[in-house]
C-alpha cells in the first residue's frame, strides 16, 4: 500500500515536471518571437535560418518533451481524468506547432518574407496558446491538490501564466500591427479596427493575468510584482535592448515596475473588499507604457500615419504617449475590470474542482 | 505614499522621461562613396571592373542602400556581373518597368525604373560602416557606356541622408554620380 502510494506520487511528479517543460518550452517560443519581430524591424532576415527561429523551434521540441514526459507521468497516474483535459489540449496546440514548422518553411520559400499576421504565424500563436494554457491547466491543479509550499507554489504559478500571456499578447500583436503587408499579401488590420483591438485586448491581458496570478497565490504581496517583471524582462530584453537607438530607453520602461509595486500593495494590503478592481484599473492604464516601444505602430496608423523607421520608433511613440493616454483610459480601464472579473470567474471556477 | 508612488510613475512615464528622449538631437546617418573603374576606354568584347567603396560617414542609421543603374540595358544580364559584394543582404536585380522608391521616400512615392539596375542594401547602418560592391561589366554595343551610382540612409532625415546631393537626377528623381566608360571598335 505504502509502496502503491509512493509509485503514485512520484507519476505525478514527473507529470508536473513534463508539464513544466511544455510551459517552459512555449516560454522559449514566445521569447524567441519577439526577438524574431525585433530582428525583422532591424535586419530583415531574408532566410527562414535564424538565431530566434532557432530559440523558437528549440522551444517547440522542449515542450514536446514534456508532452512526452506528462503523458508518461499522467498513465501511471491515480485519479489521472482530473489531469487529461490539460493533456488534451496541450497535444492540441503541439500538434498546431508542428504543423506551424513545415507550413511555415513552405511559405517563406512560395512568398518570401511573410508579415506578423499569416497563416503560418496564426497556426503557431494558436498552437503557443493552447499548449501553455494545457500546461497552465495541468500545473494550477496540481498546485491545488498538493500541500502548500511557497517558493514551489510562485514557480508553479509563473510557469503556468507567463507563457499563455505572452503568446496571447502576441495574438493581440498579431491583430493590431501593422507588421503584415508583403510582397504578396496585405493583411494588415484596418486601422481603427486595431487601434479597438489594442485598447481592449492589451489592458484585459494585464489584468486577467496579474489579478488570477495574485488569486493562485492566496492572496500573497509580491506575486504581481514578480510576474509583472518577469514581463519587462523579457519584453525589454527582446524588443527594446537588441535596438541600438532605443537602448536607453529601457530606463523609461523599468518605471512599470512602480506600477506593478503600487498595483501589489493596493490589491494584497487594501482592506476594502473590492481592491483587486482598483488594482486592475491601475493595470488598465498603463497599457501603452507595457507594451512599449511596438504599440506605437498600432496608434501611429490613425493618429499620426508618420513612416517609421527602427531608430525613430521612440521619437513617435513618445509624441504619441500623451494623447493615447488620455484618448484610451478609459476603455482601457473599464477592459481591465472586465479581466478582472473575468479572472475571478475562472479562479472560482479552480477552486470548485 | 501609494498615491504618491503613483504620481510618481505617470511624471516620469508621461512626461519627464517623454521631454528628455524628445529633446536629443535626431540621428543624421550621411552616405558616401567612392568608385574606381579599372579602365575608361575598352575595346567591344573586353571587359572592365567597377569598386564601389560606400560608407556611412554620419550617426547611425537604419538601412544603407546603394545603387548601381545602367541607362543602357533594359535588363541585368551577362553583360554584368557581381564578382563580390560584403553587404549583409543579397543583391537585387531589377529590370526596366519594375515600380521603385522614388524621392528618397522610403517606398511611399513610387515610380517605374527605365533601365536596369542592382541594389543592395546593409541593414542597420552603423556609423563608420563601409561595404564594397565589385562588379564586371562587359558591354555588348559600341559607344559609351554609362552607368549611375548613389547611395541613400534611411531614415532620410535631411539632405546628408543621400549621396551624392547633386548633379544629375535620375527617373526616381534622386541624384547619380555619373561614370562612363568608351567602347570601341
């Protein structure tokens, strides 16, 4: 009996560590597409060989792995049904990203340089957001069944949430950009259309996944503040640093941490019953500041309609910053009390299980 | 002290740090080039080399382009060839009507090419970075051969931003240097 026990639980560990890997693989992916977007906008690479596509695939075959590796764990697993529905939708988008590869390759070598928005990209942000949110399934359940330890609890909760919020900001990207009109094909979104797109989409990811990361951890002071870093890090690291010109920059960005700190003490040190909305509206309006420096692109379309070269993109986005401040907050707040909510739908939804 | 640390954060964010990355100078990335072509007479049927040396002598820039027309030929063929080039990007052949940048506006005014020509391009354009383009060049037809050469840096932020600044425009109403070569009997 002993013995039976010990063998359940140490499947199960191995579960958690395949699943780890599927989340830590698509983290690699969505730091490797951003690169990949930063390395467009400067060198214009003209082959499919590239040193973010490199990180990307590396990601894939990583989070292939721990497909394998959970699926493994998940067959010796007791009361396993509470774990297949992150399987099945993590081997979904893995089957989506293997796919992303071959049609990718096939579409760079038929039209070239294809733009953010192509058939081959959508298959492969669609793939990053159903295999993470698999992942993120498979680790918050976990992290719900197993008595509580706090330094594993925050690895859980960041490795299940930064690489869905990544991917599905990059499906906002995707939507918003002007980044897609080629040789071939124009799929560049009508301006205000991705002008509403951004407004709203950005402002609720931030909340949604701030706020469920701040719900996950019961409540604790700090989890914003780390999650919310880790995304400057990465953000600044592959789409500010690599850019000569906007190096500098990066001071400006590194101020988000202030709100992320303010936005952690009002929603974990308020008394008031409602202070994860207060926290979300902060989230909602700094959305343009977040998503710096490519956000620009999206506003410049219907403000400014200025041609924007790499090394100008600070000068325009800084000439835009006030005006979108002040044409935007509001529906950028009244989008981060909808992720709000809607991520206090999903975390009661967590816990019922 | 919350509102406080929140003020804070839209001071710096919406104003302080705006004014000061507002306030620096523009970058003027400036072009140049040098081309020597190892003979200015030949005999039909000889060939003779072009070496082009262009640089970025100013600020940093995003792309430099140089291009090399030949007013003479409706399209690039075994009449030219590219012995070396050390650009960070692949050579483009373009043939006569095919729609191009014109105006040194970055592609937002177009018009189409009346002759051949080859453009390459380095992206980004570090100052103080200089490329080379060696080309071969055996005319089929007596008489002068031509050939048009400038440089442009994106962004093209003023007048430094192309080479050479005057002369000769050519169709895309931009300024050549131009350089000939005799071919006779």
């Amino acid at each position: 009996m002993f013995v039976n026990r010990k063998f359940h639980l140490k499947s199960k560990h191995v579960f958690l560590i395949g699943t780890l890997l599927i989340n830590l693989g698509i983290l690699l992916v969505t730091i490797g597409g951003s690169w990949d977007i930063t390395n467009h906008l400067l060198n214009k690479p003209e082959t499919f060989v590239s040193l973010p596509h490199g990180v990307m695939y590396s990601g894939v075959a990583l989070s292939l792995i721990g497909i394998l590796v959970s699926f493994t764990g998940w067959r010796k697993t007791e009361n396993n049904q509470s774990f297949k529905i992150s399987l099945k939708i993590s081997l979904i988008g893995i089957s989506l990203l293997l796919g992303a590869g071959p049609i990718d390759f096939f579409w760079h070598s038929i039209f070239g340089l294809d733009g953010l928005l192509s058939p081959p990209h959508m298959t492969l942000i669609i793939g990053m957001i159903l295999t993470s949110t698999g992942g993120m399934i498979g680790l918050i359940r976990y992290n719900i069944l197993r008595t509580n330890n706090n330094f594993f609890s925050i690895l859980i909760i960041i490795c299940g949430l930064l690489p869905i919020w990544l991917a599905s900001s990059g499906m906002i990207s995707s939507l918003s950009l002007p980044f897609s009109n080629t040789d071939f094909f124009n799929f560049n979104p009508e301006p205000f259309t991705a002008v509403i797109i951004a407004t709203i989409g950005y402002p609720f990811l931030i909340s949604f996944f701030l706020i469920t990361s701040y719900n996950l951890s019961q409540n604790r002071f700090g989890i914003i503040s780390l999650l919310g870093g880790l995304f400057l890090i990465i953000y600044g690291s592959t789409a500010i640093l690599p850019n000569f010109v906007m190096a500098e920059t990066i001071l400006f960005y590194s101020t988000n941490a202030i709100a992320l700190l303010v936005t952690d003490y009002v929603v974990s040190r308020s008394n008031y019953k409602h202070a994860s909305y207060i926290g979300a509206g902060i989230l909602g309006s700094i959305f343009y500041m977040f998503y710096y420096p490519y956000i620009m692109y999206t506003y410049n379309e219907l403000l400014l309609g200025r041609l924007v070269s790499p090394s100008s993109i600070y000068s325009i986005y800084f000439e835009l910053i006030l005006t979108v401040f002040f044409i935007t907050i509001i529906p950028a707040v009244i989008s981060a009390l909808a992720g709000c909510y809607f991520s206090k739908q999903i975390h009661s939804k967590m816990i019922q299980f | 002290m919350i509102l406080g640390l929140l003020g804070l954060y839209f001071s710096l964010s919406l104003v302080v740090f705006p004014s000061i990355y507002l306030s620096k100078e523009e970058l003027k990335p400036q072009p140049f080039f040098d081309v020597q072509i190892s003979s200015n007479s030949i005999k039909i049927g000889q060939s003779f080399d072009i070496h082009i040396f262009s640089q970025n002598i100013g600020d940093y820039g995003d792309i430099h382009i140089l291009s090399v027309g030949f007013p003479s030929l409706e399209k690039i063929d075994e009449q030219i060839k590219i012995q070396n080039y050390d650009f960070n990007h692949q050579y483009k052949i373009i043939n006569k009507d095919t729609m191009l940048g014109a105006e040194y506006s970055a592609g937002i005014k177009k018009t189409a090419s009346e002759y051949a020509l080859i453009e390459i391009m380095n992206r980004p354009s570090p100052a103080k970075g200089h490329y080379t383009l060696d080309l071969s060049v055996t005319p089929k037809n007596l008489g002068i051969f031509e050939i048009y050469v400038k440089t442009i840096e994106i962004p093209h932020t003023s007048d430094l931003a192309h080479f050479p600044r005057q002369g000769l425009q050519d169709p895309q109403n931009e300024y050549v240097a131009v350089y000939s070569v005799m071919v006779n009997p």
